[in-house]
C-alpha cells in the first residue's frame, strides 16, 4: 500500500475518532438526501436546526426578500463565511449559534457550537441542488399598495394552495407541486408592508410543504416509496397551515370598496343603492346605469361603473352578511335598508342566507359602515 494512502487512512481514522463533521462540498454527496430521514443522522439534525431555530425555523426569515435564500447562499460562500455569520450575525441578521444550541435535536446529539452549525451548513449544501420557488416580496417599494389588488392575489394564492392539497389527496404530485408554487408566485405580489410578518409566516408553510411535494416526487421515482410516503404525509399538514395562516390576515378595503358607486362622495338610495342592487340582479350595459347616477358623479358611465361593481366584488365587498356569496335577496336588501337609514333588527330581517359569518345586527351594521365614504 502506498504511503500516501496509509496517511489518508490513519488521517481519517482520526477525524472518526474526534468526532469530526465532515463539509461538504456542493455536489460532492448526491446521497447525502437519504439522511434527512435518518433521525440522529447529521444531515436530520441540520433539518431540525434549519427547522427550528429561534422557535419558528430558519425559513420564516429566509425565504422572504430581501433577506438571503440560505439554499442559495451555501453555493457560493464557504464554511468559514458561514460560521462566522453564525457566531457575529450580519447587518439585521441575530447571532445563530446560541439560539441553535437551543434546538432539542441538537441537545440530544451533545453537539457543540461547531457541530452544530456544521449540521446545519451540510444540510443546506446538501439540498442546495434543489431548485426552489422565489423567495417572497410582500413589501416591495413600487407600485403603490393596492387594497383591491392584495385581496386578489390573496385569493388567487388561496385557491392555488387548496387546489395543491386536492391533488396530493388524489395523489397527484405533479399537480401539488404546480399548485403551490402557483400560490407562492401570488404571494410575492402583494404590497402590504403592515401584513409583511403574517406573509412571511404563511409563505414559509406554503414553501415547506412544496419541498416535502418535491422531496415525495424525487423518491417516487426513485422508487423509494417508504421515503416518499414519508414526504407525502406532510403536504397536506404543512400546506394546510399555511392557508389557515393567509385566510386571518385582513387587506383594509375601505378607500377601495364603498357604497358610493358613482364616485360623487355622497351615498343615496337612489342612485348607490340602485346601482349596487342592480349590478347584484346582473344587469349591466346602459340599462345598469339608466336614471341611477348622481349628480357630481366620478364614475358616471356604464363601463366606468361596472368596472368598479365587478372589480369589488371580486373581493366579495357586496357579501354583506359574509356567507361567501352576493345575492341581491340577502346582501342587496341589506345594502339597501342601510343606505336608507333602517337600523336594529330591522335592517337584518329575512335578509341574511345560511351561512354568514355576520349574521348579528351588530356585525352587520359595522361591516356596512366601514364601506361608507
């Protein structure tokens, strides 16, 4: 045997011997995937670090923009950069390395701080192949907020993120996978920097569950159906958060949404209510309009006004009693009792479907008027 070899051997037999983490190098294990299912193994370990810290895992910061993709950031820094990040922290970022150590994988394993944040950077460099959605933007400095425009791509994330869960219930990774990257992308459009937090909370379970999609459809194909069932189990679970998370948060739409369809800053039964209730009968064209607008009014034409009714009615503004649908029985005559000064119970007799969500004179009254002028 050649000495050079014998040296090696000795060298690692030593490493071994310490307790020595090996980094690796991006790319170097292709295998290395397989230990995240092994509880205890240094890559699980890593997960749990990535996971956990801080109480709320690493992704809860990371994967919204402007702050650095970790899975991004191993490809080109190397280990040193990254423990020493770890230890100082940088610019907005807090130290890690105790909050790691705080980790109960970690505490179980006895590593130290070293260990620790190597676990954690062969972790990452191990799924940094992995191609990921963008991180999220919910703040961005352009455009101006749109309320109207936040509550649609809040919708459309919404849906996309349920019709993810459909699939992985039919089995369809594929579809998951398409899905909830469709909802992350919806998320990334929307400007509401007071929402950011709750944003950046729901996205990182959107994006964890597309990584388990990711994780399931791999080993599938692998045929490693044990690792991929692993995976598929925590689609759902995860996406599931995520949804539930998005659905409290809540767009103000009140300078977006009011009563006063024709813009003249003045609310009359005559005009607003007729035009309001008209639109929810479907009609539309000049017969929406006719006799119906005020005087001083901003939005005196047919496509002008039907533009607005429909535009806020996507969001479900004229759902006045909050049971996800707009009836010109139910939500109409509500509208219309309002604007004409009928209060009590009054206002909500015979008026409110099966189903609402504000089925009180007092929860009607309030939503009502938060959509005045």
């Amino acid at each position: 045997m050649a000495s050079n070899q014998i040296i090696f051997i000795v060298y690692l037999a030593l490493a071994i011997s310490l307790g020595a983490v090996q980094v690796l190098a991006a790319g170097e294990d292709p295998q290395c995937l397989a230990e995240i299912d092994k509880a205890g193994s240094e890559i699980w370990i890593g997960m749990k670090i990535y996971d956990r810290s801080f109480g709320r895992g690493c992704a809860t910061c990371h994967d919204v923009a402007p702050n650095p993709d970790l899975f991004e950031s191993v490809k080109t820094i190397t280990f040193d950069e990254f423990d020493t990040v770890m230890r100082q922290g940088r610019n907005a970022m807090p130290k890690a390395s105790r909050a790691i150590l705080e980790v109960s994988a970690v505490k179980t394993a006895g590593y130290d701080e070293t260990q620790a944040i190597q676990a954690v950077y062969n972790y990452l460099k191990c799924q940094s192949d992995e191609p990921a959605p963008e991180p999220i933007d919910p703040a961005p400095v352009e455009p101006v907020p749109d309320p109207i425009s936040n509550l649609e791509f809040l919708k459309e994330s919404i849906n996309h993120a349920e019709a993810g869960i459909a699939s992985a219930n039919k089995g369809d990774l594929e579809g998951a996978l398409t899905n909830l990257k469709a909802s992350l992308n919806s998320l990334r459009e929307i400007n509401s920097e007071a929402n950011a937090p709750e944003l950046q909370k729901a996205g990182g379970k959107l994006r964890v569950a597309w990584a388990h999609a990711k994780q399931a459809m791999k080993y599938s194909e692998q045929g490693d159906d044990e690792r991929s069932a692993r995976h598929f189990s925590q689609i759902v679970p995860s996406a599931q958060v995520g949804i539930d998370q998005l659905k409290n948060i809540n767009f103000t739409v009140v300078e977006a949404c009011t009563l006063d369809a024709d813009g003249n800053a003045n609310v009359d039964a005559l005009t607003d209510g007729l035009l309001l209730i008209r639109h929810m009968f479907g009609i539309r064209g000049e017969s929406l309009v006719k006799d119906a607008t005020g005087i001083g009014c901003a939005q005196c034409s047919a496509s002008d006004i039907e533009a607005y009714l429909d535009q806020c009615a996507a969001i479900d503004a004229w759902d006045i009693d909050g049971n996800g649908e707009i009836d010109a029985l139910t939500d109409g005559l509500l509208t219309i009792r309002y604007i004409f000064g009928i209060r009590q119970e009054a206002l909500i007799s015979n008026s409110v479907a099966n189903g609402c969500t504000r089925c009180t004179v007092a929860e009607v009254e309030v939503y009502l008027q938060e959509l005045l002028p």
